[in-house]
C-alpha cells in the first residue's frame, strides 16, 4: 500500500506539538506518534475526522497516495 501520512509535516506548519494535539483529539501520545510516523495500518474516521477539526485541515492535507512501483508492474503481464 503506498498511502503515506503528511501528519507530521501539517503539525509543523501549525506549530502544535504531539503531545497538544493528542490531549485535543482524545488519544494518547504513542497512537498519534505511530500514526504520525506511518507505523500504522488504519484509522478511525472519528479519529481522522479530530485531527482535520483540530488542524482546520482537509484528510487529503494529511494523506497522500502514492502508486507503489511493485504493485504497478504486477498488471502488465495480464
């Protein structure tokens, strides 16, 4: 999967840090640092939803899709 999270960088342009923008959105640090460094496989739309509120931000400022090399080169034997 080739989704890759933009948390990090719509954070700094907001200047708030992990540890404020956790207390706002109700998780706790360890979850909204591995979601800020992709370390993890999903996320609740509340969650999502949160953190766009928070950040006055779109889900798209915060994900990116980006085709994965590998997945793009197994279609053309078909």
């Amino acid at each position: 999967m080739a989704i890759i999270l933009r948390l990090d960088r719509v954070m700094a342009d907001r200047k708030i840090s992990l540890k404020e923008l956790a207390e706002k959105v109700e998780i706790s640090n360890v979850n909204l640092s591995n979601l800020k460094t992709g370390k993890v496989k999903a996320i609740r739309f509340s969650t999502l939803d949160a953190i766009c509120r928070e950040l006055k931000c779109q889900p798209g400022d915060i994900l990116e899709y980006q085709e994965d090399m590998g997945e793009k080169n197994k279609g053309d034997g078909d």
